[in-house]
C-alpha cells in the first residue's frame, strides 16, 4: 500500500482531522517526537460561544435603569441576581460557577469587543479568531500564541470535541482536531494489524516535510492511546454534564493531567443565537438552560483539576458579538456589538466584574447596541503576559496593548 493510500484509510474522522491541522499551511518540521517539556506559563482554554452570546443577560447591568426600559420582559430582575456589586448580577442559572466567584477564581469583563464589529456571524467570528485587525496577516491567534511560547510538541495546541478550529489554530504550530480522547485512533490498528507500525516504516525514508507530518501523527496517536489505556475517573467527585461541552471539558482536564504538553486548547459551545425565546431566569427557559449547562460544565472542570490544578489553567470565555440591548417582539434579541467575557482560573483576581461600562441610555449606544470600550485581545493579551509566559504581545495580538485590569496574578 502506498503512503497516501495508508494515511486516507487507516486515520478514523478523529484522526484524520488531527492530520489536516498538523500539515495545515506549512508544517514546520520542528513536529517529532519531542518529549512533553514543561509548560512556560498556564493552560490557556479558549471556549468559544456561537451563536452571539448575550452578556447583558448572563453578566447584567442590574444596576442601570435603561436595561430595564430596554428589557421589559427578559431582563434579570435584581431580586434574582445571585452575586455582584450593585451595578451588576450574575444570573442565577450561573450558580454552579458561584463558589468560584467567591473564592476569587472567576471574574468577567463587560463591554468587550472587536475593533471592526460585524453583526454577521461568519465574518465577524473569522475576525475574532484571526484577530489581527487591519494587517495582512493570516493565522489564527491560538497558533501564534503557541508559536510564541515556543510549543514544539505533536499535542500543545488541542481543538476538541466539535470545536472549529481551522481559523484559530491555523498556521504552522503544532495542533491536533479529536472529537474525543478516547475516539481518536487509526482504524483497523489490532495485535494482527499493525497500522501504525506500518506507518512509520512508509514514512522512515519519506522527505522531512512528509516524514514530519507522520511523525507527529504517530506521537499524537501514542500519547493519546496511553491515556485512553489508563482511563479515566474525574477527581474531586466531579460529574461533568452529558454534554458536548461536558465531555470536550473533561477531555482537556484529561489530556492536562495527562502531561503529554498541552499549552492550548478550543471547545466550542453553541446555541446562543437567541432571536426569539430567549426566557425569563427560571429553568425551562432556553437561556437559563444554555447558562445552566455552561456553568455546570465549567463548575466540573475546575473541580476535576482541583485547586493546584487550577493555579496553572485559565480559562477564557469568547463569542463573535453580543445581542442588542432591546429585546424584540419574539422575546429575543437581535445581533449586537459590546459583550461580557468570562475568565476563570487559579491566577486570577476574580468575584468582580471588570472594564468601562459606558452606559445603556439610548444616546450611550452604538446603533441601538452596547458600545465596545475594551478590545477582547488586550483582555486575553493580560492573561498572556501574566499567565502564560508571553513576552511581546505584538507576536499574538499586532497592534495590540493590553488591558492593565490587574484581574490576573504574574505567574
């Protein structure tokens, strides 16, 4: 059989997009058979929200009367608000994230954006994950970061579960696409079928940059099948939701714990396009249940890792736009600008609500929408430099400064 035909039949869909994102668009040959170094700085775990997600529900303005004018029947009513400082609540479907907020590993920030705002989803989620507005460049932001902190490993950058990650891992880091840690193996490998013996030795002679790629399949393929042969029992009596985005959480809190080097990951939740129905904050409700699901996920996560596990894990929360701030006729609302970002972590400053909230009165508004005052890449450009051992941020974010929050511990 040749090389080609052995890579398109013997990779499962888990597999074979693992392939795809390690010969994306010039892989370097630096992908072998690296050891898992340590990490220069936290985890990052980007969890992207589709759809829109509508900060002014999930992190309200409680405390600013156009929000209600704006809101007559789905705004958060203040008596519901579970946590917050007068000015905001936490909607109460986030109780699971609760005891985090008091400890202080969870924080938000309000009124976040991009620089060029879209209302259309796919232009505006390309932006968001090229982040490099106004240059010409084309990477995903996830491979420069994990370029920038010198990743060299086949499982440093991760996109798991049914996450997206064409655009925000493209380029040419190290980065593998598994629908699952347990899912992700070449088909037909047994004791009497030794696909993945027989891919080495195609490849052994091959030239670098085909070589490369197999090497770093065949290592991928290693470090997931020992953790997939130790299994697996989340800690700390963590009981992840049966969700996508539970079983993508639990899948990144494996491979972490795993040590087999990852420094990024993408999980993807959807559902958040909320035109009509949007809810009232009582279960049943389409929001109350997304948010409900989201925090429950999260809540797993964290208490999987643990307390020391988390002192070296953020997570960040973000979405191509917001809603509007009216609410329509179908009890929805509409594609809108400014937004609200959740962070949680171990090195984080959390239990408040951070940035420059500009204000909800019909002149504050950006065409009818909450106005942008911070650009989501300086908040995650923070993290980077305090959390996850980034130097220059202008090989991330060009252009970019970050945000001086002080919502992140240096590392």
């Amino acid at each position: 059989m040749s090389r080609r035909g052995l890579l398109g039949r013997a990779l499962t869909a888990g597999a074979a997009g693992a392939l795809a994102g390690l010969a994306g668009e010039g892989l370097s040959t630096r992908l072998a058979f690296a050891d898992a170094g340590t990490p220069p700085g936290d985890v990052l775990v980007v969890v992207s929200l589709r759809g829109g997600f509508d900060g002014l529900t999930a992190i309200a303005p409680i405390g600013d009367p156009a929000y209600y004018a704006a809101r007559p029947t789905i705004a958060l009513p203040k008596a519901q608000a579970i946590a917050g400082d007068g000015m905001f609540g936490l909607h109460p479907a986030l109780a699971p994230l609760l005891p985090l907020w008091q400890g202080g590993q969870l924080a938000a920030v309000h009124a976040v954006g991009q620089a060029n705002p879209s209302r259309s989803h796919f232009a505006a989620m390309e932006e968001m994950e090229r982040a490099a507005a106004g240059t010409s460049v084309r990477t995903g932001w996830l491979d420069r970061l994990l370029t920038a902190t010198g990743a060299t490993d086949p499982l440093s950058g991760a996109s798991v579960g049914s996450a997206m990650p064409g655009r925000l891992l493209a380029g040419p880091a190290p980065d593998i696409a598994l629908p699952s840690v347990d899912g992700f193996t070449l088909a037909g490998e047994s004791s009497k079928r030794k696909m993945a013996a027989a891919l080495r030795g195609l490849y052994a002679d091959a030239p670098e940059p085909l070589a490369a790629v197999a090497r770093s399949a065949d290592a991928a393929l290693a470090g997931t099948g020992a953790l997939r042969a130790a299994g697996y029992t989340p800690a700390n009596g963590a009981v992840y939701p049966a969700t996508p985005l539970g079983g993508a959480l639990k899948d990144v809190a494996r491979l972490i714990k795993g040590g087999v080097g990852l420094r990024a990951a993408a999980v993807d939740s959807g559902d958040w396009d909320m035109h009509e129905g949007l809810g009232t904050a009582v279960k049943g409700q389409r929001m109350f249940d997304n948010l409900t699901a989201t925090a429950t996920a999260l809540a797993a996560f964290a208490a999987d890792l643990g307390a020391d596990g988390m002192k070296s894990v953020t997570v960040v929360t973000v979405s191509e736009f917001g809603r509007r701030v009216a609410e329509n006729g179908s009890k929805g609302v509409d594609h809108g600008y400014g937004n609200a970002m959740l962070l949680l972590g171990g090195g984080l400053r959390g239990g408040k609500v951070y940035g420059t909230w500009p204000g909800l009165a019909p002149d504050r508004l950006v065409a009818g929408d909450l106005a942008a005052t911070t650009d989501y890449r300086a908040v995650i450009g923070e993290i980077l430099q305090q959390r996850c051992g980034v130097g220059a941020l202008t090989d991330v974010f060009p252009g970019v400064t970050p945000t001086s929050f002080g919502l992140a511990a240096a590392r």
